[in-house]
C-alpha cells in the first residue's frame, strides 16, 4: 500500500499501515470526547460514542451495566467533575482497538457535598463501525479519592467500585454543557477518506499541530516574548479568553501580543500539562482541542487553574498556524481549599 509504514516502531507497538495510525488517533479523539461529554453531564453524547449495547464496568466484581446507565450512577455521586487523561497507549488489532490511560479528577462527590482529587485507571474497548470508531465498553477504577482539604496521606479511598451512589443528585436532570462553559462535543467522526497519499499528510499534519500547540504552552510558561508566541497565528488570527481577562477577544497579532503578556503578568505558571487531545484535519484546515491543568501564582497565592481550548488551524506556505483559539476557564481553586461553595469548582 502506498503510505504504508511496516515495522516502524511507535511508542512500544509496530504499525503495519496507514489504518493503523487513523484508528489509533480515532480511538484517541474518542477517549476525549468521552470526558467531554462526561464533565458537560451529556450522556446522550456519551451514548452516541459507543456502540447499541455498549458497557460500562468497574473492578471485576462489580456487575457490568449498560454504558448510559453506569454513567447515570456516576452523576448521582459526582454532579460536577474536571477529567484530564494521559499516559495513553492505544492498540489497533483489526476492527477492534483497546486503549488505556491514567486520569485526574477534580470533583465534587458525595452528590456535591465534598471538594476531591481523585485518579486511576481507564481502559476503553472499541470497534470499527460504519459511523466510525464506537465504545463497546468503558471500565474505570480508582487508584485514590479524598478530599482537597486533607489529602491522599491522611485519607486514602481508593472506592471498590468506580462511584458508589448516593441518589443524592438526579441523573435525570444533568449539569449542561453550556452551564459548565464547555463546547458540546462533536459527534465521533466517521472513518477517514481520500487517497492514501492525503490520508498520510494528514497524519503528519496531526504531529505537526501536536508540535505547536505544544511549543505555545512551553512559550507561555517560559515566558518567551510574545511577539514571538503570536507568530504562531495567521496575520488575521483571533484568540478569546473566557474567564476573568480583562480583554475578553483579540483579532491582529498586535492585540494578541498584548493579551498574552498580560496573563503572563497575571498568571505565572510552575508547570502547565496537556491532556485530552482531540485533532481532526481536513485539507489545509484543522480543529482540535485540548485541556490544561497548571499550578499558578495570582497575587501571590498558589491557585489550580485549568482550561479548554478549541482551536482551529490552517496551513499557509507549508506551514501550520492558529487560525482562532478559544481558552475556557475550567477550574480556579486555591491550592488545598475546598470548592464545593463555589459553583462550577470556582470556574
């Protein structure tokens, strides 16, 4: 097959062809939107992402449950939650596909009473279908969950079954999208299509995005001149921030430059990761999607701050630039305060 690479190593898995990379970035932008869906307190969306008799387990003991229904469950415990996935590994065997990932959370459990971090392990099994790459099964566990105000070493629960549930908080009537700032999810995209030659530049085109938005956050971070961050942008390129910015939209390099000097002034960051990836190229056009966790200093306090953003791209001259970015404000909490008086996490 023309753009088939066989036996070149990725991460620790040999992909034999070009099929392979579009269903492990399939998979991939599928795990996103689960959490999407998931913190937006969608589950017809997370429904849409799997197949008609799609599960959801827990521990092996735990009885498996229709996918809709394990996730009810979840929102009677944890109505409002922040995920963010990593240490990914995704394995394409034909037209099935599992894939593995640690997370995060920020929640507020016991149906809102109690502020929580919390982590463990996610495995999600997938097929190929006509629509496109949908869950089968999504099995969650717990490695920890305690509160924010007395931490893993004093209060250690790791739950022996993903969420128990209080019935404290209606399933039926779910935290929407909208009220959380967050962007619907997308349908799951059906399987990609076009010649093997612009199947193949698409999938560099996703290392490349990869590449600059990852450049970006380290630009930010280290606080490298904004002139030079913003020619990341297209010369008519917009950047909106939605939180506590002064400014609250940017178009033309010049404002763009002004806005990020002035959250590098605001918001000094220690460390700023990016999880939950989510590309999908078109041509010379792209959207795709991201979420941050960082720990910051804000009038000289330590704060948790998170964000999402939705971007979208273009490739000019061979080379790809920010076209519109979005960064939405997901969480702002002190370091080790509780924020269950806060609607939204302090978001």
């Amino acid at each position: 097959m023309r753009g088939s690479r066989a036996g070149t190593v990725i991460g620790a898995e040999r992909a034999e062809s070009l099929e392979v990379h579009e269903a492990r970035s399939a998979v991939r932008r599928l795990a996103a939107g689960v959490f999407d869906a998931w913190d937006g307190g969608d589950g017809a969306a997370l429904a849409a992402a799997g197949t008609a008799n799609a599960r959801w387990s827990g521990p092996a003991d735990a009885p498996a449950e229709a996918l809709v229904d394990g996730y009810a469950c979840v929102r009677r415990d944890e109505p409002w939650s922040r995920h963010w996935i990593g240490n990914e590994t995704v394995r394409i065997d034909g037209d099935t596909a599992r894939g593995t990932w640690l997370w995060h959370a920020a929640s507020l459990i016991h149906g809102g009473a109690t502020s929580a971090w919390s982590g463990g392990d996610l495995t999600l099994d997938a097929m190929a279908t006509p629509a496109g790459w949908r869950i089968t099964e999504l099995a969650l566990s717990d490695r920890y969950r305690t509160p924010v105000d007395v931490g893993w070493l004093e209060q250690l629960h790791a739950s022996p079954a993903p969420f128990p549930s209080t019935g404290a908080v209606s399933a039926e009537v779910p935290v929407s999208s909208a009220e959380l700032g967050l962007a619907p999810p997308p349908p799951p995209p059906a399987a990609t299509s076009g010649t093997d030659e612009e199947r193949l530049d698409a999938l560099g085109a996703e290392v490349e995005i990869r590449s600059l938005m990852g450049e970006h956050i380290d630009g930010t971070e280290h606080a490298a001149p904004a002139a030079e961050l913003v020619e990341r942008w297209t010369p008519d390129g917009s950047y909106r921030v939605e939180d506590a910015a002064a400014r609250d939209a940017a178009i033309g390099r010049h404002e763009i430059a002004a806005l990020l000097d002035d959250q590098a002034a605001a918001e000094p960051s220690w460390i700023r990761t990016l999880t939950n990836e989510w590309i999908l190229v078109a041509g010379a056009r792209a959207t795709a999607r991201w979420r941050d966790l960082a720990t910051v200093e804000v009038d000289g306090t330590a704060r948790w701050r998170a964000h999402q953003y939705l971007v979208e791209l273009v490739r000019e001259d061979g080379r790809w630039r920010f076209d519109r970015v979005v960064r939405r404000r997901l969480l702002d909490a002190a370091y080790g305060t509780p924020w269950n008086g806060a609607a939204g996490g302090g978001a």
